[in-house]
C-alpha cells in the first residue's frame, strides 16, 4: 500500500472506529506519524462527522428524538456512527440499523417500544424520498371486465406495514400531528395498546395510520405481490372491500389496478 493510500485508510478509520478505543488511538498515533501536524486536523473531521451523524439520525427519526432527549439521542447517532457507519455517500439513506440497534440496547431497554417506533419512523423516511406515482382512475374498470385472478392492485410507494405490541401509530402522531394527545398516547403505552401502522405516500406526503384489523390481511398480501383473489382470501367474512377499496383510493393508499407479476423482495421494515 502506498503512502497516500494509507493516509486516507487511516483518516476513514480515524472517522469512523470510536474515539478512545484501542484502535482509534493506534490509527490515530499512525496518523500523527505519517504526518506530524494530523491530529489537530483529524478531531476536526471526527467533529464534523459526528456533526453529519446527529443531524441525518434527527432528519430521520424525530420522535425518537423527542422521547429520550437530544443529548441522549446525539449521543446514541455517535454511537450509531462508529458501529454502522454509511456504505455511500447519500447519509439521508444511513441510519436503517437504527431499530435493532435500540432493539439490543441494554441503556434504552426500560423503554421498550421504543424499537418499534423508530420501524414506523424508518417507513415514513423512506416513504419520503419513494418514486412518484399518480393515480391510475382509467385502470379500476379491469375489476368489472377482467379474471381478478390475473389482476392485483398497486399501493402507493413506500407502502410498508409494522406490526407491534405497542401503540407505535399513536405515539408517531402524538408527536408530530398532536393526536392524539401525548398523554392519551402514553396512557396506550402503559396499558399496551398494540397497533399496526400503515406507512405510504400521497402526493409528496409520507403518512401513517393504524391498519384496521380485518384490513391486514389484504395489504400483507398485497406487498408480497398476490393476485387479487388471494389478497382477499386472507380478510374475515364482514370486511367490505368494496367500501376499504374507496378510501383506500380516496387517501392515495391505492393508486391503480395493474397484472400481477412474481413478487420482489423489498427491504421493508
């Protein structure tokens, strides 16, 4: 390796190991040898990169800010930093380990949902920068006219669902929208009111609302790519769809009536 190679090796290992650790401190001291004057120069880029990490992590995941403080949660994108530091160079793609990361965290663990919330907080940043799509009215005449199943319907994209034993819904929308009030939201908590979010995009807007029950099912159905008939085997005999279908439209959850095709794995949440 040449000698402008291993300076920039060590300057990324510089940025990206955790300050204080053996091997930071040994990366470091090697620096400081290839080039005497580095170390004022390296804290300055360790800086800046904790600096990038507190504000992407923030962009991404505000409530999870808000419900553990911003001293704790720049600490916890420092941390996030050094153990899964960015593969490219668009950070507003870097901070999907955030969930399990909180997941394993022994510190956060009195705060369980905590997890889950920050799933629903990684859909809706993920929903943001989804393709557009406009909806297709011409397209939902195929229901009438066609085999339903050779049909599927298409959801909005960034569509995901999350799960949870907790009132993950209510505790994302208490923070940003007010509703329902955050004490209502954490009076769910306590009693583990579980819910299941549904994340999409209408127009430029990523949303979030708790899935109906019987209305799971379909849409689970649907993400995985089932035909039409399918996706409806998996609802309860009192599901309208003909009514789901409508507000489905309605709120851009659904957006046209397309063939099916072999499903595509999806990094969803």
């Amino acid at each position: 390796m040449n000698m402008l190679m291993l300076q920039q090796q060590s300057l990324l290992d510089a940025l990206f190991l955790r300050p204080g650790s053996a091997q930071s401190d040994a990366v470091q001291h090697l620096h400081i040898q290839l080039e005497p004057r580095a170390a004022r120069g390296l804290m300055a880029y360790q800086a800046n990169g904790h600096a990038l990490a507190e504000r992407s992590l923030l962009a991404a995941y505000p409530v999870i800010a808000q419900l553990i403080g911003s001293e704790s949660f720049n600490a916890l994108a420092r941390d996030l930093w050094h153990h899964h530091p960015p593969q490219g160079g668009d950070l507003a793609r870097w901070g999907g380990a955030l969930p399990a990361f909180l997941a394993s965290s022994e510190q956060l663990a009195e705060v369980p949902c905590l997890a889950d919330v920050a799933h629903v907080e990684w859909a809706l940043h993920r929903a943001a920068s989804a393709p557009d799509a406009e909806t297709n009215l011409p397209s939902f005449a195929r229901l009438s006219s066609e085999d339903p199943e050779a049909l599927t319907l298409r959801l909005a994209p960034g569509t995901a669902l999350v799960t949870s034993a907790w009132p993950v819904v209510s505790v994302v929308t208490a923070h940003t929208a007010g509703e329902p009030t955050l004490a209502e939201a954490g009076r769910r908590v306590r009693d583990r009111v579980g819910e299941t979010a549904v994340v999409w995009r209408q127009g430029w807007r990523p949303c979030v609302a708790p899935c109906p029950a019987n209305a799971k099912g379909v849409l689970q159905a649907l993400l995985a790519g089932a035909a039409l008939t399918e996706a409806l085997g998996q609802v309860p005999e009192d599901f309208n769809f003909s009514d789901w279908l409508t507000q489905a439209v309605h709120s851009g959850l659904v957006t046209g009536v397309t063939d099916t095709t072999p499903p595509q794995p999806e990094d969803s949440p």
